[in-house]
C-alpha cells in the first residue's frame, strides 16, 4: 500500500540534491559566527565605521551578551559558585596581561580580552607580586644607596609590606567599587550603551596594574631622571588601557562630568605610582664632597650632605 | 508434635555448658586498640610517620605517602621553628627589622591556604589538607638554609659570607619549589598548571626573601 510505503523510514537526501529538486523551496541556513581574528587593525583603516564597533569588537557581541546570562548559576554560598570567577586557562591570563600591557589604540580591553569571564585570578595574583615586589625592591634599592657608608645597619624592612598589601589591595578593590557605584548611578540617569559589571572593573584595574611590576624592578636603579622617566611610561600605558575602556561608558554623560571622571581616573592611577616611589624608595643622593669649616674652639666641623 | 516422640536423650549426656560466647584474645580488634599500648609506641608511630613524609620531600619521586596519609605535624614543627629562627635579628631596637613571630607565621599558614584555595577553584582535584600538608612539608629545605644560615653568619657577617648564604638559599628555594610541584602539580587540570605554580614559586620567594636578609643584631 502506498500509505505503508509512506510510513516506511526514508533517507533523506543532501540538502544540495533536495534544493535541486525543488528549487522553489524555502531554505533556512544556519552560519557558524565567524571567528574572531585577534588582529583586527584592517577595520581601523575604514573611516565610515562606527566609533562603536571598533570600541566593541566585532559581530559576535551579541552572543556574548546572551552567555553573559548563563554563567554564574550556582548559588552564592556554594564553592562552584565562586569556581566561576577562575575558569580560564594558561594561555587567556597571558593574553590579558599582554592586552593590559601593549594596549591597541582603539580598543576596548574589556570587550577584546575579557569577553563576558571576567576573572579574579589575574587580579588576585598581580596585586600579591605587586606588593612583594614594590617591598623586595624597595628593600634593595635603600640597600644599594646606602652601601657605602659607615653608619648603615642594613634593617629588612619588614613593616613596610603590610603597608603595601594593605595600599594596593585598597586601590585594586575600592577604587573600582566606587567607580562602579558612580557609573551606575549615572547610568539611572542617562541611557548609556555601555555598561560594565563590578567583575570586569576589578579585572581592568587588576591587569593595568601588571606594567607596575616590571617598572618597581627598574626603580632599583638609583637615578632620578630614570624613576621618573619610568613613572610616566608606565603610566601612559596602563592609563590609556583605562581610559580606553571607561571613555566608553561616560561618553554620553555631561561633558564636564565625563572628563572629571576619566580624570580622576588617571589622577588616582597616578597617586599609586608616585605614592610608591616615594614612600618605598630612598632618594638616590648626591655625592660632593664635604666642605671642612673651622670651628672657634680649632675643632673642625664636617658638613654632612643629606 | 508426633515426630518428636521418637528422640530420646541418653541420660549419661551432660546438657549443660555456657551460654556466653568469650571475647577470645584473637579477636581482630584487639590489634587496631591503641588505648593499652605503651605511651612510647604511640609517639613513636606518629614521629615515624612525620620522619618519613621528610625523607619523602628530601628525594621527591612520585610516591603517594605524603599525599594519602596527609598529618599538619611537620608543617606545624617546621614554621615554628623557621619563625623561631628569624627572631633573633634587628627587631629588637627600631619599628622596621625582619618579620615578627607572628608575622612569619601568618605568612606560611595564610600562604599556603591561599594557594590551596586558588588550586581548588582552578578545578584541581587535590583535597584541602592534602595540598596544605604538601606545602609545609616541602618548607623543610628552607628550615635547612635558615640553619646554615645561621652557622654561616656564626662564622661572620662579610660578602664571603652572603655569597655562600645567597647559593644555599637559592639551591633550596629551588629544591622545595620542584618538589611541592612534584606532588601538586598532577592534580591539576593540564592547561592551567602554569597558573596554580606561580603561586608556589611566589610563596617559597617571599619565605626565601626572609632567610636571606636575615641579620641578627
């Protein structure tokens, strides 16, 4: 019967031959998003492109604005909860620290490297070596300063790490709180495009301070032109990361409002630099040699330098 | 009951005997008692146990001793002791000498729960005491060079002796850096193991950093 016949299991044909045979039919394809080249400087070439779209990155936006709501599930008191805020890999910390550290002009760290995962772990970790290395260094370049002289009992400074722990720790965690209360609290009032979660403003701040790692190493080196020369190279660099990422979001606001807060911005990124320099580092002293005045009892008087 | 009928007992059969059941001394259970063994044998076994999970982090090959019967004895003897050793330097006089009791305390026991955690919400399948267990026992080298140190600097305080100080701390650093990540590092997932041993080699630094500019007064 051809009612049997019908019910029987068929094989369907590619889709290719099918269209063939009908080429009337109505056809839904489906395309994989298109991959996402890592270099994307070609698109900054066009000058018709929206501001937008370099600063967001690419098509793919849209997907990660819908996986953003499918991540964190787990309730708050349990541990996968909080295994959510370490899921990435090797190789994503190193890019994000290389994206914190060579900054592409035009593009948003956030929406480049951190994609909806923000993580804690870069954070977390960079304000640790931070804080041992801004010590540890600091520690050697007083060593190295006051090595020769006849006075000096060289002491390890112990003190002073808690003082950094508790400085940095500070400045990585309450800085972006503040600054994430003070955008949203502008978002009620003006519609903005951009917004970022209090994770990935950790995550920022976290990874620009990476640059300040390699540059309290260097601070070793006991000349003043070079610690300041230091100072604002970093600083260039992981202020335009910040400002690069935050312009964004207070674009739309009162003018006068948008340049305050990118300023202070910079400005407390700023404090940080020259706040270490000047409390862990010694001044490197000039050497001249030390005029001799005879004093009125015949005792002669060595004027020290300091 | 007619079946019964048939049975007779011979009258020259005792029925008599005891009910109760003697608790014979081949029981099992009397070897795994420890509350009537002397004192001595109880000290010793835990003493043994700790003396070989050390001789397990001087050689460290891929046994699993330290990993299955995990014991905070040796990690609690060992960060005493190092912090007892740090004492003793310029902290007597002015507020910025070398680390405090405390503070060489905290540093060990609060590092090695932090990496510990930052292991576990990696995705590592190490239990908690097991990884806190790995990382204070494999402070031992460093116990080492606080000691040599401190006969080095016995000797005198010179750039001879720093130098000789310098080679032993860091051949140490390295030795408790390689072999904590000899035990942990399996446990990991394979493309984040870079990530959960930086933390290591953060920790044995700072712990290393304290070692060498120790200076007694």
């Amino acid at each position: 019967m051809a009612a049997a016949d019908e019910l029987k299991f068929q094989e369907f044909d590619d889709a290719a031959n099918l269209l063939a045979a009908t080429p009337d039919a109505t056809t839904i394809s489906i395309d994989e998003p298109a991959e996402i080249p890592k270099n994307q400087h070609s698109r900054l070439q066009e000058p018709g492109r929206e501001e937008d779209d370099e600063l967001l990155g690419t098509d793919d936006s849209d997907k990660t604005e819908l996986l953003a709501g499918q991540k964190k599930s787990a309730p708050f008191w349990t541990f996968e909860y909080y295994q959510t805020f370490f899921d990435v890999d090797t190789y994503q910390v190193l890019d994000r620290i290389k994206g914190s550290v060579f900054p592409v002009p035009g593009k948003n760290f956030v929406r480049l490297y951190i994609r909806s995962n923000p993580d804690l772990y870069g954070p977390f970790w960079i304000c640790a070596t931070l804080v041992f290395t801004i010590a540890v260094s600091g520690n050697l370049s007083n060593f190295f300063i006051h090595l020769g002289k006849p006075t000096y009992h060289y002491v390890p400074e112990f003190r002073k790490v808690s003082i950094a722990a508790t400085t940095i720790y500070a400045y990585a965690w309450l800085v972006p709180l503040a600054l994430w209360g003070f955008l949203m609290w502008r978002n009620s009032k003006v519609m903005n495009i951009v917004s970022y979660s209090f994770l990935e403003i950790v995550c920022v701040y976290g990874y620009s301070l990476f640059i300040y790692i390699p540059t309290a190493i260097l601070w070793i080196i006991p000349q003043k032109v070079v610690r300041w020369v230091l100072v604002v190279f970093s600083l260039c660099l992981s202020g335009s990361v910040l400002v690069m990422t935050f312009w964004p979001a207070v674009r739309d606001d009162n003018r006068r409002v948008a340049l305050a807060t990118v300023g202070t911005i910079l400005l407390l990124h700023a404090l940080l630099a020259v706040g270490c320099l000047a409390y862990f580092f010694d001044a490197p002293e000039l050497d001249f040699p030390a005029p001799i005045i005879p004093a009125h009892n015949g005792t002669t008087v060595t004027i020290k330098s300091h | 009951f007619p079946g019964l009928a048939d049975v007779s007992i011979s009258q020259d059969i005792p029925v008599e005997g005891e009910i109760t059941v003697p608790v014979g001394s081949h029981s099992p259970d009397e070897d795994y008692s420890t509350l009537d063994e002397p004192v001595r044998d109880t000290i010793m076994r835990d003493l043994k146990a700790v003396g070989k999970k050390f001789v397990h982090v001087m050689y460290p090959r891929k046994s699993s001793a330290l990993l299955r019967d995990w014991d905070l004895w040796g990690p609690l003897v060992l960060c005493v002791s190092l912090a007892l050793m740090l004492q003793g330097g310029s902290a007597d006089s002015k507020d910025d000498g070398g680390p405090q009791f405390a503070e060489v305390f905290v540093i060990i026991w609060f590092g090695a729960v932090v990496i510990t955690l930052n292991s576990k919400l990696l995705g590592g399948t190490i239990s908690f005491f097991q990884s806190l267990c790995v990382l204070g026992y494999c402070v031992l080298p460093l116990t080492v060079a606080m000691l040599v140190c401190r006969l080095v600097l016995l000797a005198g305080a010179g750039t001879i002796s720093f130098i000789i100080r310098l080679i032993v701390v860091m051949a140490m650093f390295g030795w408790s850096t390689l072999a904590s990540t000899a035990f942990l590092a399996d446990s990991q997932p394979p493309n984040r193991k870079a990530l959960v041993v930086y933390p290591i080699f953060l920790f044995y630094f700072v712990i290393s950093w304290m070692i060498l500019t120790f200076t007694p007064q």
